[in-house]
C-alpha cells in the first residue's frame, strides 16, 4: 500500500485543512487527463491487464478485472472526498484509457506520492520526463505540498531516468507493501517544494 516519506513533516491545521481542500476540488494538470470514475474502468482494465504497463508497480489491485479495478476507482473517488488522493486517466484522441495517475497524498504530513503508467504503445517515445516533471510540479503547486516521496523498482530504469530528471534525491531503499502483504524492494526518492522551486524556477 502507499506509504508516506521517510522523512516525516508535520503540517499546521491551516495547512492541513488547505490540501485537503486542494485534493478534493483540483483539475488535472495535463490537457488529455481526467478524474477517473466508473466509465473508466473497461478501459483501466485493458491498460492494467497489460503487464508492460502494470507488472513494476507495487499497489496496483491483484487480478486485475473489472470488479477488482472498479473497487480500486471507487476507494479512489472515496479517498479523494476526504483529501486523500486522486486517480486521473489520460485519454487518448479516441478517447481510449491511455494511461493512468494515482496520487496519495498525506495533508497532516503535507507530503505525496505518484504512481502512474502510460499505455506500451507510448513508452519510451522521450514522453516520460516532460510528463512527470508536469505531475511533480502539479503536486507542490496546485496540491500544495512541501514534500514527494517515489518509489520504484530496482530495475525500472526508465523510472529512475525520468525521476532523477527531475532533481529527486535518491534517499536509500525501502520496503513497498503490496496490497496482498508482500514485500517489493524499492529506490527511494524525495524532493522537497523548496529544491523543486529552486530547481525549476517557479
Ligand atoms: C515509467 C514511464 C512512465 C516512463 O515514461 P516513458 O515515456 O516510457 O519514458 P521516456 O521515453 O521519456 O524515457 C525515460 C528515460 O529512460 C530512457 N529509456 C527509455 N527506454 C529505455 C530502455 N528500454 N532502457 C533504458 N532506458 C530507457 C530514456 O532514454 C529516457 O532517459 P533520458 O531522459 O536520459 O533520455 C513509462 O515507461 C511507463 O509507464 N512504464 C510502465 C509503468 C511504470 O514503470 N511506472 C512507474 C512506476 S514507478
């Protein structure tokens, strides 16, 4: 399951309360994105039962079908209500589920995370920096937190490319918890607002 940053922020109420506000009312950040709900699922599952795009990320839901995806949209359209997190699809010019962004977010802590993945057909096409330095700016800016912890695969090379593009500093390993209470070992990464803004000008 997602869990928070090693390193442990604590946010005042004011703060606290203004993500939470930002989780539950915020437009996706990329033209092509959308808040996910039931429509989506047919479409997640297609992309999901893919293992090129599912098979490195951790807290997907296992199998994947309609009733384990639909729950998973659910719990996200629960989790956002209360500040929590956010699932946005991209759709593609057809319209077709093209890929997938799943946001937890920690208003106490002022801290997030992201997961996501992009149909194979639009791996390594050099898309992948330009969209999650978007995503990281996103999530400082119009979630306002101070702080993002990433996690990826040992061996997912394009993910470690596209989050050290970005500046994220490499922290250690730690251990992910997939849903069924296995371990997957992680890298481990965490960029703060301050190192981003100095970063990336804004
Ligand atoms: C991870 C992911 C979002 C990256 O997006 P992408 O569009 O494929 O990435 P890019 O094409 O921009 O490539 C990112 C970097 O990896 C490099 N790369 C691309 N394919 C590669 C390959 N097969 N082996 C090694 N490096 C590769 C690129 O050259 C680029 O590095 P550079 O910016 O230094 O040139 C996408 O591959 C994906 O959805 N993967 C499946 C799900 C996943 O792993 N999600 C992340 C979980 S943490």
């Amino acid at each position: 399951m997602s869990a928070p940053p090693k390193t442990v922020l604590v946010a005042s109420p004011e703060e606290e309360a203004a993500i939470r506000q930002a989780v539950r009312t915020a437009q996706p950040g990329s033209p092509d994105s959308v808040l996910a709900g039931p429509e989506h699922v047919p479409g997640l599952v297609t992309l999901l039962s893919d293992p090129a795009v599912s098979g490195p990320i951790y807290d997907l839901p296992r199998p994947i079908n309609a009733q384990t995806v639909g729950a998973w949209v659910a719990e996200a359209q629960a989790l956002r209500q209360k500040g929590e997190a956010i699932l946005f699809v991209s759709l593609d010019p057809a319209g077709e589920v093209a890929g997938y962004s799943r946001f937890s977010v920690w208003p106490d802590r002022s801290s997030a995370e992201i997961v996501g993945g992009r149909r194979a057909d639009l791996q390594s096409r050099g898309q992948g920096s330009s969209g999650a330095a978007r995503s990281f700016g996103w999530m400082f800016e119009a979630l306002g937190v101070r702080l993002v912890g990433l996690t990826a695969a040992l061996d997912n090379v394009r993910s470690a490319k596209v989050i050290e593009a970005a500046g994220f500093v490499r922290m250690g390993e730690r251990d992910s918890v997939r849903p069924d209470g296995t371990i997957r070992r992680s890298l481990y990464w965490e960029l703060t607002r301050d190192q981003w803004r100095a970063l990336h000008g804004a």
